[in-house]
C-alpha cells in the first residue's frame, strides 16, 4: 500500500516538472449564465404573469410555515392533543403544496436554463478555441475539480465577455 501511495506522488511530481503547459481555470456555467443573454432570458420569465404568480404563492406559504410554527412555539405548550395533531396536519398540507409549488417553479427555470445553455453552447465551443490558440493554452480545467486556483488563472469572467460579444 505505502509503495502505491511512493509511486502515485512520485509520477505525479515528475508529470508535474515535465509538462510546462499554460493551464486555466474555467466554469462554464458561470460563464454561460453570466451573460447578457441569459441574464435578459431570466428576467423574462420573472416578468411572466404565472411565473410570478407562482412565486408569489410560494412565498405566501413560506410566510404561513414562519407563522404556524411561531404559533406553536408560543401556544403550543397549552395545547391539546387534537390541537396539536390539528396543526400539525395544517403544517403538513402547507408543506406539500410549497413543495408542489417549488417544483413548479424549477419546471419553468428547467426549461429556460436548458433554452440557454442550448444556444450559448456552439458560440462558446468557438470562443474557446479561439482563446486557446490566442493565448496559447494548453490546458482547460474545470474550476470545480481544482483543489488550488489563483484568480489569474480563471478565464471564466474573460470567457464570459466574450460570448456578450459573440453574435
């Protein structure tokens, strides 16, 4: 086990000295939904009347959680068992239709973020070979998977304003 352990770091010291490479860090979906286009496609679906409708119905129920278990927390004590199963069963019907209500609102977002991600992608597969070759890179990591990254080495931001300029 230790001569495994010896030799996965040696070859990773020795793969680390023998590539010289220009290496970046990237997230794509940053990048992707940091641009002006997308930004305006979500504002968008914001602004539909049941979206926001929809919205406004599950922070109606948020608001009523907060206010059944405030009044637990202040009469609960002097409550009687078919009270207390009472509210309980109003907490249980308020839960499941914020999370029906929640659902709904991820079915809307779904739909417009894989919109997005569909026409953004071919513009960012050119703008990103385009800034490999000018800058003369090597290698493109995933900002997720980096354990270290300085901030010079993310092009996500650069990338990003890129694709704004992209037609």
């Amino acid at each position: 086990m230790f001569k495994k352990v010896l030799f996965t770091i040696m070859i990773a010291a020795i793969s680390q000295f023998s590539f010289a490479g220009k290496v970046v860090v990237f997230d794509h979906e940053q990048a992707i939904f940091n641009t002006k286009l997308a930004k305006k496609r979500i504002e968008e679906l914001q602004a539909k009347p049941d979206y926001a409708q929809m919205m406004a119905q599950a922070e109606s129920l948020k608001a009523d959680l907060a206010a059944l278990s405030k009044e637990a927390n202040s009469k609960g004590m002097t409550w009687s068992a078919e009270e207390k199963a009472d509210h309980r069963k109003k907490l249980e019907y308020i839960q499941a239709d914020l999370k029906l209500a929640a659902q709904k609102l991820q079915a809307e977002q779904g739909v417009v973020l894989k919109a997005i991600m569909e026409e953004i992608q071919p513009k960012l597969e050119d703008v990103l070979k385009k800034y490999v070759t000018a800058e003369d890179v090597d290698m493109i990591l995933r900002k997720q998977v980096t354990y270290v990254a300085v901030p010079a080495v993310d092009i996500t931001d650069k990338i990003t304003k890129e694709l704004d300029k992209a037609k």
